[in-house]
C-alpha cells in the first residue's frame, strides 16, 4: 500500500501488524447435554468466526483451520441422561449426546458460523485421533515428571454405594468472594478449582443427601511446579493487547495459599493459631476478614483441617493447585494404565483443551493431508493460534492449559517454545453478556433465549452486527432486544435494528442509488475512471485501522470504524452527485469515487454479514478474489470480466441488498 505522502499513514504502514502464515481458530465446545442459547453462540462463536473469516480474506482460505465441537464426556452428560432415563427415555449416552451435537451444528450453521470441522470427542470420525491425542500428551506429561499419583478425598454416595463425579454433587464454593450460584465435587460454575473437603454443605445430586468423604487414587498435573514459567508468562502477556480483566483473573491464581476467616472468630481462631503451620496474618481494618497467607499449599491443607476440627469456618483463596487429570467414571476417554492404576479415565476438562488440536488433525486428515500437517498449525513459530473464550473459562485456558503443553517440551520447558513443540494460545477472552440486565443460564432462573427464539424477530445480520458492536471485550454488556423486553414502548429504539441499520438503511441506500445512476445515466454500464488519490489514501487509512484493530482484538471498535467509514460514502456521494449536476464526466468520477469506497466496505463487511455481503458481490458481477486483502485497495475494475463495458446486475425499484426481519416491515 502507498503512503499518499500522508505523514500519519506512512507511520502506520511501518508499524503495520505482522499476520501469520496460518492460522488455528477454536471456539470454546458446547456440553454434550444441552443446548445453545444465544450466548454460546453470538457472545462466543461469533467473535471465532469474525476472526476466522477475517483472517481467510487476509491470508488465503487454505492457511486458515477453524475448530470445535461437542464436549461429550463427563458427569454433566452422565447426570442428565439419568434424570431422562429416570422420565422414561429409553436411549444410550451416546445416543443423547449425539443428538444434542446434531442440533448444535445446526444452530451454528444458522448464524453462518464457518467451523471447518465441528467435531465431537465421543463420536463420529475425530474419535480415534481424540484417544491418541489424549494418550500422547499423557505419556509426554508423565515421560517429564509433572504427573503426580495423588489419594484424595472424593465425595461417595452411601446409599447409591458409589464415588460421585462432577455434577452428582452440588454446594457452594469455598472461595472468598465468588459469585457463583453453584459449586459442584471440585470446581464452581465460574471455573474455580478445590478440594473436595472445601466445598460448603455439599449434596448428592443421586440421593439428596450429604455424601462422605473416601480416598482414592487419581493422576494430577503438578501446576504448582509451574509457577515460575506462567508468573514470566503472564509478564509477557502484560506488554501485549490482552484484556485487563483477564490477566487480573489469572494473577490472582499465582498468589500464594490463603485462608480468609471472619473478624468475630477471631478469639476462636488465637486459641489453635500456634498449631497451625507456619503463616503471615494480614489484616485491614476496612475488611471483614483477616488472612493468612502460606508459603506452601500443603501447608494450607493442614489448616484448613485443622480449623475445620475446631469449628473455625472459613474460605480459601484463589492460587494454583494440582490439577486432577483422571476420574473413576465409565463414560470418558481411558487413560494408560501405569504405576497399578487402571480402568482411570481423563477427566473432562483438560481432555476438552486438547480436543481442538483433535479436531484439527481430524479436519486435515479429511483433506487427505500428511498426518503431521497438524504441527504447521499448532507448533510452527510462523503459526498462531487463536482461542475465543468466555471469562469462567479463562483458568483452564490460560495457567492449566499453558502450563500443559510447556510441559510436554523435551528437557527444561521454556517460553521461547523450541520449533515443533505446541505453542502458546492467544486468548480472546469475552466478558459474559447480559440478558435485560441480568444474568442468565440455561441452569438458572432466567433463561437466555435460544437462536431459534431470536430468529423469530431478528435477522442473523442484524444480531451479528449487535453483537460485534457490544464491548464484552471489557464489560459485561447486556443484551437488551426489545422483541424480549415486556416493558418496552413502542416508541422505544430497539439497539438490535439500530446496529442492523448501518446496512438495511444506510449502505443499502447508497448502493441502490450507484446501480439506479448508472442504470439511468449510463445504459447500466459504469463509467471506467481512475479513483481520486484523496479517496485511495482515505481508504488505505481506514484499512489500516480496521487491521490493526482486528489483530488487537478490539472488535467494538472495528465497527465503530465500519460505521464512520460507510456513512461517510453516504455523505460523500450524496453532496458530489449534487455538484456534478448534469455533467456526466464529474458524475463519472463520483461513481468511479464511491463505488470504490464501497467496494473496500464490502472486503472489510465480508467477515460481519458474509452471506449477504457475498449476494451482494453476484449482483456486482465480481470474481471471488475480490475479497483478499492482498488486492484491498485496487479498485473494482480489476475484478470484472471487461472494465470497459461493466455491467452489474440490473436491480428494480426498491431492491434491497440487506433485508429486514418481515415482522419489523409493519413498522417501516
């Protein structure tokens, strides 16, 4: 791209963002026993598809691999094919789970997500690269040392006469300050990890009462060894884009051990303070607890026996624990047997981070490519991996997971990842959007809506452009469509079409008004004109803009910058048509001016609305290659058959490239 002479832009384009050769996008997998509601799908989904559909125009479709796919293993699988079951529906878990994957594809492909493998890890073809996966990276994590067999307390159902797993148990978590509305046997709905023993007045889920404590043998991953590396690793992170509240999450993680207690106990606690192993006390005078702070985590473990045999309640800080790698549960991916422990199988989530790169191999196997062709995508240096997240997930993504794949590295692991090694993700981690304000989930008292309920009132270009344009990036936005609101007047401005306006009415009315032009001025053929510089260099501006805030994930923003860009094609348009008046040679260059800024809005509009933008590209009677980057800012004329006599669709009055929703045509 040139520079135009433009002092600004020529600073732009010297620290212009490098893009990858190719490219890995994960979205976050679904459960195997339900289904999608609109946060899986517009809040998640739909930012690893702006992506990927971004990054295809920008590096070429075939260096670009988009995965996921349904998390079928684990006990909330297990627990709701018992509660169906027990209402009379005769089927196997595989049978339920492979429904639920069936209708989620289909939800997907509704909201044009362009997943180019949508797997299961339980069934269909990526089953068999799953299982190796999973026992390679097991075999790699205990060939290095950091997997410890550890006898923890597991919760058991006395009366069902089993261990209970996951979902089959629920309290409230033990940690200070969370606001989850659940804790199940070792992890909270918002991601937080503890011991069995912590969690608060637990029960069984399979008898509805409170279950014992038994030990058992498991294998764990020793995360806490790790901490050097995540606590450089989130020093680098630091100097990158990563979202603030993200790293605030996982610096939280890498504090040492604590335990919060209540300032009224505190003449209970001085009396078993001195058989506590060794701790710091801080105290402030504005909280209601004091804290102590441990060196080691075992040391913590005894404290917490300890306090708990006296009647001192308490609740334990976030920090690094050993991560449980294996259960004892039937329906689950085996793990090797070594060192007498056998008939384990992986417990669900570390299995589900390793499960993109099985649904890569899956996807690439499928091309008919080499086996090791996966490897370019996930462990070459000129590689990037991208991975669109909700916050509660940002634990098992960032320390577990990246911690993990370091560790599989031969000798000492290190950051700078040597070359054919698993590299480190880059996480786009999504704030949880709203729904009228409050939180909703499918387990909760609210209900989001589904994408078929949304779909009653909306279209997906109109929902894809909302979302884009909500900053879940930084803050919990809600999402407030006014079809939902019982509150809402009529009067009222629905933030849905609004956003959607930007296109049914603005972009709309200016492409109609190029194609009735040229049509009514020049026999449906458009004038052949060189593009003024000045349009050319405003245009390198905006690209240049769009980019860098692409690749810096600030995706709200690129809208922004989409909206100013195409509403100034309206206004410039609209005023140099008027100076043209009726000489056709000026209004040739208008046309040759504005067509060319529409065309840059409809490469930079192909990731937000690819259907419709794609329509519309059939109508202009260009080749698909116009939607490379590589090409951006050439104008329109190098994309037709014949420049000089260049005939796009004939359109009839009113015709509409972007469409409303029919039930909002009544109010038009």
């Amino acid at each position: 791209m040139k520079d135009y002479g433009d002092e600004r832009l020529k600073r732009m384009l010297e620290h212009r963002p490098v893009a990858p050769k190719r490219a890995v996008i994960t979205g976050g997998m679904p459960y195997g026993n339900k289904d999608l509601h609109y946060g899986h799908v517009l809040g998640m989904f739909l930012y690893a598809d702006f992506m990927a559909r971004f990054l295809r125009d920008r590096i070429g479709k075939e260096n670009v691999v988009f995965v996921s796919g349904t998390d079928c293993y684990g006990s909330p699988a297990i627990e709701t094919h018992r509660k169906r079951a027990e209402a009379g529906k005769k089927e196997t878990i595989q049978d339920m789970v492979e429904e639920y994957h069936i209708r989620q594809e289909k939800d997907l492909e509704k909201f044009e997500i362009s997943l180019n493998f949508f797997g299961a890890s339980a069934i269909g073809e990526a089953v068999p690269f799953h299982n190796q996966v999973s026992e390679e990276i097991f075999n790699k994590l205990y060939d290095n040392g950091y997997l410890k067999k550890m006898s923890t307390l597991q919760f058991y159902d006395e009366e069902h006469k089993q261990f209970l797993n996951g979902r089959q148990v629920i309290g409230k978590c033990p940690y200070e300050n969370c606001g989850s509305e659940k804790g199940y046997a070792d992890e909270c709905d918002l991601g937080h990890q503890y011991q069995p023993s912590e969690l608060i007045d637990p029960v069984s889920t399979l008898s509805g009462k409170k279950p014992i404590l038994k030990e058992i043998a498991n294998w764990y991953f020793d995360l806490p060894r790790c901490l050097p590396l995540l606590e450089e690793w989130v020093a680098r992170l630091e100097k990158t884009e990563a979202r603030p509240f993200f790293l605030k999450e996982i610096k939280e993680f890498l504090k040492k051990p604590e335990i919060y207690i209540k300032k009224d106990q505190m003449d209970a606690f001085e009396d078993v303070r001195y058989l506590l192993p060794t701790f710091e006390l801080r105290e402030e005078k504005s909280k209601a607890s004091f804290v102590l702070v441990f060196e080691k985590l075992e040391d913590r473990e005894i404290a917490c026996e300890m306090l708990s045999e006296n009647g001192i309640r308490y609740r334990t800080g976030k920090t690094l624990t050993p991560s449980r790698l294996s259960g004892n549960i039937d329906w689950g991916v085996k793990v090797p047997d070594k060192d007498g422990l056998k008939d384990l199988t992986f417990y669900v989530w570390p299995e589900s981070l390793w499960a993109p790169i099985s649904f890569t191999k899956t996807y690439l196997n499928k091309l008919g490519k080499d086996e090791n062709e996966w490897k370019k995508y996930w462990c070459d240096s000129d590689a990037y991996i991208y991975q669109i997240l909700g916050e509660d997930n940002a634990y098992f993504y960032g320390p577990v997971q990246h911690a993990m794949w370091l560790c599989t590295q031969d000798g000492e692991p290190t950051l700078d990842v040597p070359e054919g090694n698993l590299k480190m993700s880059h996480l786009i981690v999504n704030k949880h959007s709203m729904f009228m304000g409050n939180k909703a989930s499918s387990s909760g008292a609210i209900k989001p809506p589904k994408p078929d309920e949304l779909l009653e009132h909306y279209t997906v270009e109109q929902l894809r452009m909302h979302f884009l344009g909500l900053s879940i990036g930084n803050t919990s936005s809600s999402f407030t469509p006014k079809a939902f609101d019982p509150d809402a007047k009529e009067s009222d401005i629905d933030p849905v079409t609004k956003d959607g306006n930007l296109l049914t009415n603005v972009y709309n009315r200016v492409l109609r008004t190029l194609f009735y032009t040229w049509q009514s001025r020049f026999d449906g053929v458009v004038p052949n004109r060189d593009v003024s510089e000045e349009i050319l260099k405003n245009c390198t501006m905006t690209i240049l803009k769009i980019e860098k805030l692409m690749f810096d994930n600030k995706f709200h923003m690129v809208m922004y910058e989409l909206d100013s860009f195409i509403r100034n094609i309206n206004k410039h348009f609209v005023a140099n048509e008027k100076a043209a008046g009726d000489d056709n040679e000026k209004l040739a260059q208008v046309i040759a001016d504005t067509l060319h800024m529409v065309k840059v809005a409809m490469v930079l509009l192909h990731p937000v609305s690819p259907k419709n933008i794609e329509a519309l590209a059939s109508d202009l009677k260009v080749s698909e290659d116009i939607f490379s980057w590589d090409t951006i800012n050439e104008p329109i004329y190098n994309f037709v058959e014949d420049k000089d006599n260049y005939r796009p669709k004939f359109i009839e009055a009113k015709y509409d490239f972007f469409k409303k929703h029919p039930s909002q045509l009544q109010f038009d």
